[in-house]
C-alpha cells in the first residue's frame, strides 16, 4: 500500500508492472489534484491551516489598513486557495485555473477600498501563469502606490500539524478500503472516495486525468469577495 501524491503512486504501478508486487494507492497529497476522488488525504488538514493563518493576518490587515498577498500551496491546481478563498472572505482569489488580469484586479480593490471594507486579503495559489504572491504585489503596487502591500508566502506550514478529524477519518476509511481492496485482488488502483462512496480507480488514470476545480466555488468565492 502506498500512500501520496502522482510520483508515489507511480511507484506504486511500477512495482505491480515490472515486479508483479500487488500494489494498492492510497491518495495522499494537500494538492488534491489527483482524480478518483473527491478529496485527498491531507487537504483538509491544509485548508484549516491556511485559513488560520489568514484569520491572523487579518488581524493587522484591519487595524494597520494593510492589503495583503497570501500565497498559499497548490503546486498547478488551486483547490487549497479556492478553499482558503471562500473560508475567508477573501478580497480576490488567483488560482492557476482561472487567469486574472492585474487591471480587473485593481478594480476590484478600488471598489473595495470605496465600499469602505475593514481589510484586504487577496489569496495567490502558487504555480500561476501571472506569476506568485511577490510578483502580483509589485504588478499592483504599480497602480495603487496608496496601498501599504505586505506579501505572506504560507509555504511548508501548511504541510504540517495535527490532522484535521475530517482526514483523520477520510484516511481511515482509504485504509480499510485498500486492505480489502488487495483482499479482492484489486491491483495497480487508487483507493478513493467519491460522493461519500468508495471507488478503485486505476493508477494510471488517477494520475493522468485532469482534475478541475469547481465552477461553483469559484462562483461563490467570488460573491464573497465583493
């Protein structure tokens, strides 16, 4: 059984390809972009641990009328800041999905900054094509010399702590699925979860296939932000 991302698992078929060792993948990565499940293990654990962290920030955003750049992990896929988006409210969420350009960007915080709005908080998933949370600051800095911008790249933190109950459970579960999964003879598949049911996906299309994230949270992530 192994547990992680797309190069684990590829471990994973490699061993039951080349070796004929019965092998079963568990999806454990905070990125939450492997397909074959609706959420990996360890995702949730991020999300909570990005969303403190910009509760905290949001504390001297306030009292100091900061605008803040948060950048939160992701690698290519921003499930952790679409998340962090909507958990917190945030001003504008940029993910690697969804391109932004920095003019509809500044209009939006001038529209904040004249609807009087306490704080300004904008999430930056790293791997987009506009660049990460620095890069983004200084592009807007550009155009709203007024703003005191401060940048806060969360970065490994959010690869550590407690596990959250909601993975510890989801964890659970994954691993009892797998041990009867190899029982059965379910070989060079993942183990997931989708609509709350447990599902064996084959390795190579777990790791293969795309997986988006939802329109809809973007949708509401957005009517947040307003």
């Amino acid at each position: 059984m192994v547990i992680g991302g797309d190069g684990s698992l590829t471990g994973a078929h490699l061993f039951f390809q080349e070796f004929g060792i019965p092998a079963i993948g568990l999806p454990g990565t905070i990125d939450n972009d492997l397909s074959g499940t609706d959420l990996t293990i360890g995702f949730d654990t991020a999300c909570n641990t990005a969303i403190q962290a910009i509760d905290k920030i949001r504390d001297t955003a306030t009292s100091h009328d900061r605008l803040f750049f948060v950048e939160v992990m992701g690698r290519d896929a921003g499930f952790i800041a679409i998340n962090a988006g909507i958990g917190s409210a945030a001003a504008a969420t940029l993910i690697p999905e969804k391109k932004m350009p920095i003019e509809k960007l500044v209009d939006r915080l001038k529209a904040r900054t004249k609807a009087m709005k306490q704080s300004n908080i904008v999430i930056v998933a790293e791997g987009g094509k506009s660049g990460g949370a620095v890069e983004i600051a200084e592009k807007v800095q550009k155009h709203l010399p007024y703003f005191d911008i401060k940048v806060t790249i969360l970065g490994h933190l959010q690869r550590g702590g407690s596990p959250s109950s909601f993975d510890r459970v989801l964890a659970s579960k994954l691993g009892v699925a797998a041990v009867e999964g190899l029982m059965q003879g379910k070989y060079d598949v993942m183990a997931g979860i989708i609509n709350n049911k447990i599902v064996y996906t084959p390795i190579t299309k777990a790791i293969v296939d795309d997986k988006e994230v939802d329109e809809d949270d973007f949708r509401i992530a957005k009517i947040l932000s307003t």
